[in-house]
C-alpha cells in the first residue's frame, strides 16, 4: 500500500499528460479513421443501436461491449475512447515498483539488493519505454487492454493467487483473438516457473499452480481456434483475418499449415526474419529501450514469445512498425522481465567495476537516448521536427484552418445519419463517423461499397456517397493506404499519388 500512495501523483500526472495530448490530436483533426474511426463507429452501433455483432465481426474483441456500456452511459463521443486508453496505459505505473517487494525476494533484502534509488527506476523505464507513448496516441485500439492485464497476470502469480490469475489469462484472450496466443503463453509461463522454482513443497501444494497453467493453455488453444475458425468468418461472410490472413501466407493457408510450417522449416523462418533488416530493427528497439535488461530475466518472457513472433513473421511491415499497436502484448512481459533482470544487471555491472550509481547512470542513459529517437513524446525528435504529421507539435494544437474546416463540415455536411460520407482518413470527426454508412474515400465515391446494414444485423449491401470530405494539406489515402507522408509531402508520388 505504500508504494500505491507513493505512486499515485506518478500515475495521475502521467495519465493526463498521455490522455490529453491524445485528446488534443483528436481535436486538431490529427487522428485517423482507421483506426479510431472505425472504432468509433463501432463502438457507437452497439450503444446507440444494439448492433452487438460488430465486437465479434473481423477481429474478435468482446471486451468491446464495455465501451459500449460507456458509450451508453457517458456520451458518444471518440474523446472517452482516447482518454480511458491512456489511463488503462498509466496504471502499471501504480504497481510497479511493488513487483519488487512479491517477486520472491524477502523484504528486508529489498533495499540492499535494488538501492534506494533503483526502486524507482522501473516507474522511469516505464514513463521512458517508447511503445506505452505509441500505444496511446497512435489513435484507439482495443489492444492496450493487454497491459493492465498482462500486469494483473503477473501480480498474481507472484502473490500465488492462482484464480485471479486465471481471470486475467482469460481476459486477455477477450481482448482480441490474437491474444489467445498470449494466454497460452500465460499457462506456459506458470508452467515453467513452477518447475525452475521448485521446493521442498509437498504435490498438494504445488497442484493448483499447474493446474492454472494448463487451464491457460487449453483455454488459449480452443478459444483461439473457435475464433479465427468459426466466430469471426460467421460474422465476415467467411473472411478469414489476421493470423490466417495474406501477412501470413507464405507459410500456409491456414493456422495449422503455419503452424506446421514453423515446426517443419525453422531455418526458412530464421532467415526471414535476418533477412528482413526492418524486423531485427523492431525486436533490438523494443529490447534496446530497456538496455536489454529482460534479457537478464527470460521466463518472464514466455507469454511475450506469441506477440513477438506474431510481429517477426508477418510479411506486412505495419506489423514490426514500431510506431503502431502490435508492441502492447509485448510491454507488460518485458517490463516484469527488466525488473526482475536489473538485481542481475547490476551484478554483472559489478564483474567489471562498475557500482550501483553508475549501472543505473548507464541504464537511464540508454533509456533516454533510444526515448527521444523512437518516442512521440514532448522531447522526442519526432515531436520537434515535424517530420511526421501524427506526432509533430503541429499534431497537439487547433489552428485556425482547423477550425475553418470543422465549422465548413458542420455547415455543409447534414447531420443526417442516414446520409453516407466519404471522408479522407486523415479528416476524422465523430460527426462524420457517427452514421450508418461511414465511407473512407475513395469507397462509394467511384464504385459501391458493401456497408453492414445496422437494420438487418450486418448483412452487406452496396452504398455510395452523398458527401466527400478530403484535405489535399493533410497526409493522402487511398482506403487506409496512404503515401510516404514526410516533412508535409509526399515521397513517393510515382506510386500513383
């Protein structure tokens, strides 16, 4: 409790300054429909018109109804959506530090073997680790949820409270059917830490923690088959999405065919992902920015393994993009890993001279050097640069030709919902999205598009529209595909832009 009352400015100032810079973009017209549009529009079906099935439609993500229930109860509005995110993001900051305190070290040992100043130097890393900052102001997605809960996960084991973490394994696969693969990692994770712990504890004792984990890994296996084989094609027409989707072809067609692939040719996975630079890029940025300490640590790393290699594999760059949202499985694992890996970094710091001041020095450097090269945050080069429009301090503040247009959409574009709008992604407003046939351009502006009808439980029907809302100062898209879009302009128009 005490590190709780301590942390808690931590986690109030943290979580404001993350909620309100990602409000701010929202307001600038600096946020995207896809994907917080999308989400938006979703979220706004199941609330105001009970249309359920749009948690379950494409990705899996039941969890979705609970912002439904916000949506109902508070308002519709996209503002809620960033907000709660960033909150959800900040909470690891209030339980951190007492990670120490229940990672099996005795108490009275705990100063001697972390240093008074260390004790704060998870909160640092976490306030520092550049996929929290991504998580929260690349738009809305349901993934951040993985965070709390991979954290709650973690406490839970270490407090051995076996059905809590249970829940929290479940939880995450409700999140999105790629976290099925997490929650096997989960039930792995309990598995092989029962073993590398073993005591003089009787069996009885030591029986509800396997059974926990090979809960995790059946519930994981079967949930994760069920969606991506039955749940999400019934609501698509038979789509298949995600693992078994195009990133993924190259080893099989299927789960099982990739699966197989992976067991059958590990040297052909390894040299795809050497071979791809831009992947070893991801796994040593999203590594480097902890100094490699959760190295130091690898069994908290096992329910990372699915995330990780769900990046590694993918023949869609977005997916080892560092500055989306496929890293937030990856924070939690690794954040545990770097506090349980630094009593062993500043041992082997201690091998070659070094004390506790200067181990910690060298870790806070690295922490802030890769943070302003990789980062979206106030003292990142991205921030100060402009070289990105999602992250520039153009991206935080409403100009007065934001307001023009704002006021242009509210003036021209009815408030009909029943009237279908085109609008560029990168021009999104709630206002726009909130309808029932919301188009990106160039859909239903040069041939029909197949919208879910909200009056006849999904099914498609063709759509065209009414309005078209673009920008031609704002970075340019095509659907959700978008042109190099640096320094205002774009760098590769011969790509037929």
């Amino acid at each position: 409790m005490a590190f709780l009352r301590r942390n808690l400015p931590v986690f109030f100032v943290f979580s404001m300054f993350l909620g309100g810079m990602a409000a701010l973009k929202v307001w600038s017209l600096h946020s995207s429909f896809a994907d917080l549009g999308l989400f938006d529009w979703n979220i706004d079906a199941i609330a105001s018109v009970g249309q359920w099935q749009f948690a379950l439609g494409g990705h899996v993500q039941p969890l979705m109804f609970l912002f439904g229930g916000l949506y109902a109860i508070g308002g519709n509005n996209s503002y809620w959506l960033v907000i709660i995110q960033a909150v959800f993001l900040a909470m690891p900051l209030l339980f951190l530090p007492s990670l120490i305190c229940h990672a099996a070290i005795p108490k009275d040992t705990v100063g001697k073997i972390y240093g008074s100043v260390s004790l704060w130097l998870p909160s640092l890393a976490y306030s520092f680790y550049f996929p929290v900052w991504f998580n929260a102001l690349f738009d809305f997605h349901m993934d951040h949820l993985a965070v709390p809960l991979g954290f709650s996960f973690y406490l839970a084991c270490f407090n051995k409270r076996w059905a809590l973490a249970v829940m929290a394994g479940v939880a995450l696969s409700l999140v999105k059917e790629p976290f099925a693969l997490m929650t096997i990692g989960c039930g792995m994770y309990i598995l092989c830490r029962q073993l590398a712990d073993r005591t003089s504890e009787s069996i009885g004792q030591k029986v509800p923690p396997y059974l926990a984990g090979i809960f995790l890994v059946l519930f994981g296996a079967v949930y994760f088959h069920l969606a991506i084989n039955c749940i999400s094609p019934y609501f698509t027409g038979g789509q298949r999405i995600g693992i078994e989707g195009s990133a993924y072809s190259w080893m099989g067609g299927s789960f099982s065919e990739i699966l197989g692939y992976l067991v059958i040719h590990p040297l052909q996975v390894v040299r795809e992902i050497i071979g791809t630079p831009r992947k070893l890029v991801y796994a040593g940025a999203v590594l480097g920015a902890l100094a490699f300490v959760p190295l130091l640590s690898p069994i908290e790393l096992i329910p990372a393994l699915p995330v990780l290699a769900i990046s590694l594999l993918s023949r869609i760059d977005n997916y080892y993009g560092l500055a989306h949202h496929y890293t937030a499985g990856l924070i939690a694992p690794f954040m545990v890993a770097f506090v349980l890996g630094l009593p062993r970094a500043y041992r082997l710091f201690g091998r070659f001279g070094l004390g506790r001041i200067k181990c910690t020095i060298s870790l806070v450097s690295v922490m802030v050097i890769i943070h302003v090269l990789l980062s979206p945050s106030p003292v990142s080069r991205f921030f100060w640069t402009g070289k990105v429009w999602q992250y520039s301090n153009d991206a935080y503040v409403s100009t007065q030709r934001d307001k023009i247009i704002k006021q242009a959409i509210l003036e021209y574009v009815p408030a009909n919902i029943n009237i279908a709008v085109a609008m560029q992604n990168t021009v999104n407003m709630s206002y726009l999205v909130q309808r029932k046939n919301p188009l990106v351009f160039p859909n239903g502006v040069l041939f029909a598009a197949p919208m879910p009808d909200l009056t006849r439980k999904g099914k498609p029907h063709p759509v065209r529209a009414e309005y078209v809302v673009l920008d031609f100062n704002r970075p340019w898209y095509l659907d959700d595909k978008g042109c190099d879009w640096l320094y205002g302009k774009c760098q590769d128009p011969l790509k037929g832009w």
